[in-house]
C-alpha cells in the first residue's frame, strides 16, 4: 500500500497496531462503570464525575417479621397520625420517627407522612419550622416499605388529603409516652399496653364511632419506646423502612471511593464493613448540659487519646474525623501525626463541584450525614456515652458482629470487634433498651 507524502511507515504502523488493541479492549475488557475519580487528578480543584455506584441503597424493606405485628393488629383507619415534631440530628430525628410508627401501628391507625423540625436558623428558608421528610430521608422509600411491609396501613402524603378532613375531630396532641407514666420501663414492654392506653385516652376527647376522622398529633418520642417488646428480627429490620436521601448518599460515596484511591485501599464498597481500611471517630466534645458523668469524656484531650489507642491496637493508620468544631479537627490531624496516624474528613475528600454542593446546599445537619453513612463502613468505629449518633451506629454495627451478648459488659460503655462506645460502664442504658438499630 502506498502511504500519502509525509507519513512515516514506522508511525502508521504503530497507530494501526493501537487501534486494535484499544477494539480489543473495548470489545472483550471494557469496563462498564468508569471510576468517577482517576488517582493523579483527586487533589485538583476540578469538578469530579458523579461516581456510578451508591454503595448506600437497598431495597424497599419486605419484613415477614413486620407483617406478622400488622396481621395481628386491629386496625382504625378513622384515628390518623401526624408525626411533625422530630428535631436534631440524623441519629435522633431517625429513632423519633420510627417510634412515632410503631406506636401508629401498635394502635391500628393511619399515618401523615412524618415531616422534620428544623432549627430555628433555617425557619426563613424553609418558610416554616417543619419540614418535608426528605430532608434526611427517602420518601418514596418510606412509604413503599410501609406499604411492602405493612399493607394494611393507610398512608396519606400530607395532612391535607386526609380523607373527610372538613369532619375530622382534631387535631388532639399527645406526648405518647404520657400514657405509660405510671408503668415502669420493666412492666411496659408490649405495644399492645400502649394501645389500650391510648383509646382509653381517646375516649375523653371524642367517642370511638365518630363519623368523621379523628387526627393525634404526637409529640416527640425519643429514647422512650421499649424496641426488645418486639421480637429481634422486627427490631434488627425496622429501622430500613427510612434511608437516606439519595443525594447525601452519592457524596458519601465519593467520599469513600476517593479515600480508597488516595490512600491506595482496594476496598469494596458494597460490603457493609470495609476491613483493615480505616477507624471512624465521631469527636463530640460539647459539654453543655451534660451531666458529671459525661464531662470527662468530653473533653477532647480524653477523646482524642481514646481515639488514637483503638487506631493503633487495631493496627490502622487512618482516620475519618468528624467534629462539630473544626478547631478539634485541625488539632487531631497533628497529633495524629505524631504518632504516624494520617486523619481525614470529608472536606477532604470531597473536590470541586462535589463540595460546593456540600457546602452551599445542605445545612450542618445534613452536611453530618455524609459523616454518619461514610461511619457506618467503617473498619472500626469509635465515640463517646452522650452521643445518639454514635450510640446508633453501634448498635446498627453490632448486626455484622459474632459477639451477641456481652458489648454492654465493659471496659467501655459498649465494645464489640467493630464498634467502643466511651464511658462509664454501664452508662446511658437508655440507648440500647430504646434506640432502633
């Protein structure tokens, strides 16, 4: 074949023997997902790709275990819920709203899509002190689980399209707790307690055979509700019917695939524990309005050695942090140093386009979840006693560990081979009794 004029033989030949190679490639290797983040270009100030997988989905829940409490229970769809009082953070607001379901279905009633309240800052942007449940979770999800795992229950996406609501009697507020005062947390241990508790409460507000919608507005429930009234798979599975918004979860994402190509981790995302990858430390070193017991612990010398020790007894050397207070950050990124333990966040994980939607989209609440699901993976994990997020994470951690019986029995105020919680031990027995895992 002759070549056009100027064209080396040597170099035709080279790009021809490319082309086949990259067909090849194409043809027999090809990737279907491209890695969002390529390795030299994670530090640059450039947008990064969305990355192709969210290791933090799953399905709608299906739970056997909850179908069987709805089978068994009574229902009345003229008594309808409205659950509009969680407040805090991810871990807090999460517990309340699943205890506003159970005692929705422990009585048989319908349910208003829970919404969320929010910190009195953001009133003026969200033009009201309550917002949509998306704010932290998946919407859809909620009510697809509810209606998988629960199908007798009615579910109504706002207050307004309640059926009848121009005859509803309400709506009738209602600390659910209040009802159970006189118990004691041994002798309260069936949801069926508190549902004839309730209606008998009802009943000196309205009669039972009220024609119109009757509608409770329940207060805040948080560390209140029995959950081992429940058998341990409703309880190990109950709390799937909420995931996290699907945008919160790409970031957190992100920030895990960069970790794992910055610090050369080859880790599996998928899997719900990434070993001998890194240790998640949650600083919470705020000590307004704890109680004695809690102080010491929260001090971020005490902290931050507690901290550093489980990095090196378990051999890693690496560090997620997160603090509400960058000054704690900054300060255990050098004494990290110090004893060769490199400390990351997820502002440094996060790049580009990906932080400035970090940043400028969601508040410090939601910005926190990042921290909360990148902890979830964690190789090992450790907080402090008056934490609800750490505490949470922990119990929900515990799932994926042998050791079943014996986390609460010290040294720490809960240790297992993937989680320690820090603290007197035996202390704040609240959260395991009453936080859903």
């Amino acid at each position: 074949m002759v070549l056009p004029a100027g064209v080396n033989r040597r170099y035709a030949c080279l790009a021809g023997f490319l082309l086949v190679a990259i067909w090849c490639w194409v043809a027999f290797d090809r990737p279907y997902t491209f890695p969002s983040h390529v390795p030299w270009n994670i530090y640059s100030g450039t947008p990064q790709a969305r990355p192709a997988l969210d290791a933090f989905d799953y399905p709608p829940l299906d739970s056997s275990a909850m179908k069987r409490v709805c089978s068994r229970t009574q229902w009345n769809q003229s008594v309808t819920f409205i659950c509009d009082d969680s407040s805090g953070g991810v871990a807090e607001v999460r517990n309340s709203i699943l205890n506003c379901v159970r005692y929705t279905i422990a009585a048989g009633g319908s349910l208003v899509v829970p919404r969320i309240t929010v910190d009195e800052a953001y009133e003026e942007y969200f033009g009201s002190n309550t917002t949509e449940l998306d704010y932290m979770f998946d919407t859809d999800h909620f009510i697809n689980s509810l209606m998988a795992s629960c199908p007798q229950i009615r579910i109504y996406k706002a207050a307004s399209t309640i059926a009848n609501r121009q005859y509803a009697y309400g709506p009738i507020s209602l600390v659910p707790e209040s009802l159970t005062k006189q118990l004691t947390k041994t002798s309260f241990q069936q949801a069926g307690q508190w549902s004839a508790l309730f209606y008998k409460w009802l009943l000196q507000y309205v009669a039972l055979d009220n024609k119109g919608p009757i509608i409770v507005r329940l207060g805040r429930s948080y560390l209140e509700y029995p959950i081992y009234g429940d058998d341990d798979n409703f309880v190990l599975h109950f709390g799937k019917i909420l995931k996290i918004r699907r945008d919160i979860r790409i970031l957190a994402t992100t920030a895990l695939r960069t970790l794992s190509y910055s610090y050369n981790l080859p880790l599996r995302l998928s899997e719900p524990i990434l070993k001998k990858a890194f240790l998640g430390a949650h600083l919470s070193t705020d000590e307004e309005g704890l109680p004695k017991a809690d102080q010491e612990n929260a001090r971020y010398q005490v902290q931050s050695q507690h901290y550093l020790n489980q990095a090196l007894s378990g051999n890693l050397s690496l560090i997620y942090a997160a603090s509400e207070f960058g000054h704690d950050i900054l300060e255990f990124i050098k004494d990290g140093s110090l004893q060769n333990i490199t400390v990351t966040t997820k502002l440094d994980l996060l790049k580009g386009q990906d932080r400035e939607h970090l940043l400028d989209t969601f508040t410090p609440d939601q910005q926190a979840i990042v921290d909360f699901l990148v902890f979830s993976k964690a190789s090992e994990f450790a907080g402090v006693g008056h934490s609800g997020m750490a505490w949470n994470l922990a119990l929900a951690r515990h799932f994926y560990t042998a050791q079943k019986d014996n986390e609460l029995d010290g040294p720490q105020m809960f240790g297992d081979a993937l989680s320690r919680i820090y603290g007197p031990r035996r202390g704040h027995p609240e959260f395991p009794a009453s936080m859903w895992p």
